[in-house]
C-alpha cells in the first residue's frame, strides 16, 4: 500500500498528463449486445475494490458469529466507541464545510484504516495489552460496518429501483441456492458479477455487492461432520499410502473448513497485495508543490478532514469510551488505562484507505479531492507518530502488576494459538 501510495505521488508529481492519461483510458468489455465500457480508474474503484469489499463483508461476519462481535458484553465499549469515533470527526468536518463547495465530505474523516492502525499498534508488540489489541481490531471491525452503511445510505445517487430490485432477486437466488446445499462454485461467480453489474447501474456504490455477497458467504463447513486431525490420523496408520489415498484426504480436510475462512485465505493475499496496492496507486496523487501546498493549507476541506481524523477520532473514541464506563455500560480492557485509551483512539485516526475511496465518491472536483488527499495524508501520519508515543508513555507509567499481568496474557494467548495451530 505505501509503496503504491509512493509511486502515485512520484508518478503524479513528475509526469501529470501521463498519469491522468493511463487512468482515465476507457476499457471496455463486451458479449454480444452487451457492452460495458469504464475508465481503468472506475474499473479499480468499483470492480477491484468490489472484491476486496467482500473479504471485508466475510471477516465482518465472522466477528459476529465466532468473534468479538457475537459477545454482547465483551463488544459493547469498540461498538460505542466506534459510534463516538464516526459522529465527532463528521461534526468537526462539517463545522468546517457546512454550506460549501465541500459539505458532502462529511464521512471521508469517519473511516479507520483497519490494515495501517492494527500495523502501527503492532510496532509496539508487548507493551501495549492484548485486550487493547483486540479492542482496537474490534472498533475498526465496527467503523468498517458503519462507513458501509454510510456509503450505501448517503453516497448512493439517482437511485434505479428496477435495476436495485435485479440486484436484490441476485442476493435472495444465492441465498437460496446456498440453503438448497448448491454448491457449484463457478454458478456463484457468475451471479455475484451480475448483482455487481445490477448494483453499478442501481445508483448504489457497487462495491456494496461485494459486502452483501460476504454476508451471504456461509461461516461453516460444507460438511461440519468431517474433522481434519481424525482425517490426518487415518492417513498415518495406513501400511502404504496412494495417490488417491492422499488426494482425497486433501480434499476431504478442505472441505472440513469453513466456507468463508477458505475463501478468505484464498483472496486475502490477492486483496492484500494486489487490490490494495492497485488503488493507492489509482488514488493517492496528490500535487506536492509549494503552491499546491499551500492552496491545501487554506481550504476548509483540508482543514476538515485533518482536524476530523486526528482530533475528532481522539474525543470520539475516547470520550465514548470514558462515558460508557462511567455509565456502567461496559468496561476497560483489561490491563488498559485511559492513557491507553487516548493512544488507540488517535491510532484510529488513520484513515487512509477507506478515507480515499469515500473521497473519490464525494467529489467530482479535482481540487476538492486533492485538498481531501492531503488532509488524510497529514491526519494520518500525525495519528501514528503521536498514538505510539502516548502507547509507549503510557506503557512506562504502568506499573509492575500491570505489566505482569500483560505478559502473562501474552503467554496464555501464546499458548492457545500454539495448540490450536498444532491441533491443525
């Protein structure tokens, strides 16, 4: 992502007309009378982003009925900081903007780059807490559903019921296909092209197929009855071993595991290092002379992303959570202190990704997302220099049993991954 993001800026900065050239050719595909034709910066934006949406669509699910998520109690403090962290940075943008040339930005500074907060938490390893860790996956996992519903509710334009109620026969034929115990895979491909085709001309974001087909995605195995270690055993005591012997334990452990984790660990290195990478390169030039600059540093557009992310995530996030303590609605991770708290809460000001791709949704303008770009880039840098400088200062300050009580978190987490890795 940073090196296609450098690229882009590299690119944009020594030859413009070149890169505004490539992504504005038109590509078209075409099977008889039908014909569509998209510029390759759309076909990044809607098609690619589709599919890296969906993988997005199955790990949001599967929080919510093996993860986090599913445990009221336990999810209760990310979800309510989530909402804190969406409302505060829309409001500070809007105080911005309202009535202006940019009013419709207001959710670019809501979103939180799961892949960059997680990364820059992570740098710290043991000093910050584990439940803090899955405090923070859980917040993104949270701000991720919401900038989904923000996109599909206020960043739909002109809506096409017909074409929208196409796209919705789509969804319930694979629903009820799937509970029909249909399982040709290359069927379901086709139909999810057609939904996305159903959604680009409905006047909803496409990449909302990709989320609704994830949600759809099933969280078990084609048959749960088979167990892989049972399966591996039976090969073991086996005096010789085939081909076909082998071949069908493979796929007989294949099939043991849950749909959507297969087509998870199938797709996520192409979202990963493919899709990602692809639309950091599409979407992050941002002009980089001192006139440019410094018209950046006058527009309220600017102003109001950097201030939306880097400090409305800061009072959103943490502010919430100090309430919903204060409330009794929920609790502190353990072995997390406010300190703590306020570090993660600028971690989720960095909102690169997804901040992009609402950006480009937002406006037409080329200078009001050149202003937004530069808004993003300076809130989320800021965000990760200052929240691992208050997550170190706040690890220093905590005190031995805190910190004896973190590492043997660290170790017990350690050891349940270890055995259910050799269990595999």
């Amino acid at each position: 992502m940073l090196v296609g993001a450098v690229a882009a800026l590299v690119w944009f900065n020594v030859a413009a007309a070149s890169y505004e050239s490539f992504w504005h050719t038109e590509v078209a595909i075409g099977v008889g009378t039908f014909h569509l034709e998209l510029t390759l910066h759309d076909w990044v934006n809607d098609a690619l982003m589709a599919l890296f949406f969906f993988v997005v669509g199955m790990e949001i699910k599967r929080e919510m009925v093996s993860g986090e998520l599913r445990d009221p109690r336990a999810a209760s403090l990310p979800i309510i900081a989530a909402m804190g962290g969406m409302i505060v940075p829309a409001l500070i943008y809007a105080a911005f903007n309202i009535g202006g040339d940019g009013a419709s930005g207001w959710g670019i500074p809501m979103a939180t780059d799961i892949a960059f907060a997680v990364g820059v938490v992570s740098l710290l390893g043991a000093r910050v807490p584990v439940q803090l860790k899955l405090f923070l996956l859980t917040l993104a996992v949270a701000d991720d559903l919401g900038g989904i519903a923000v996109i599909a509710i206020f960043y739909s334009d002109g809506l096409l019921f017909t074409w929208l109620a196409g796209a919705l026969l789509i969804f319930v034929s694979m629903w009820a296909l799937r509970n029909a115990g249909v399982w040709f895979f290359p069927l379901y491909v086709v139909l999810g092209a057609l939904a996305w085709y159903c959604m680009l001309r409905s006047g909803v974001h496409a990449t909302i197929a990709g989320v609704v087909i994830g949600f759809l995605t099933p969280t078990k195995p084609l048959r749960p009855g088979l167990d892989a270690e049972t399966i591996a055993n039976r090969l073991e005591n086996q005096p010789e071993l085939s081909a076909a012997a082998v071949k069908n334990a493979s796929f007989l452990i294949r099939e043991s595991v849950p749909i959507d984790q297969r087509l998870t660990d199938l797709l996520h290195p192409w979202t990963s290092f493919l899709v990602i990478p692809v639309f950091a390169l599409a979407n992050a030039a941002i002009p980089l002379s001192g006139e440019a600059l410094s018209a950046a540093a006058g527009s309220t557009v600017t102003w109001g992303v950097a201030l939306g992310l880097f400090v409305g995530k800061a009072i959103g996030v943490s502010g919430m959570s100090w309430l919903a303590v204060k409330l009794g609605l929920a609790r502190l991770p353990r072995g997390a202190t406010p300190l703590h708290i306020l570090g993660i809460s600028l971690a989720a000001g960095i909102g690169f990704t997804v901040a992009i791709f609402i950006t480009g949704i937002s406006f037409t303008d080329d200078v009001l997302q050149q202003d937004a770009k530069v808004g993003i880039f300076a809130a989320s840098i800021a965000a990760a220099v200052v929240s691992v400088w208050i997550l170190s200062a706040a690890h220093r300050r905590a005190g031995p049993r805190e910190q004896a009580l973190e590492e043997r978190e660290d170790a017990q987490l350690f050891a349940e991954e270890l055995t259910e890795a050799v269990a595999r």
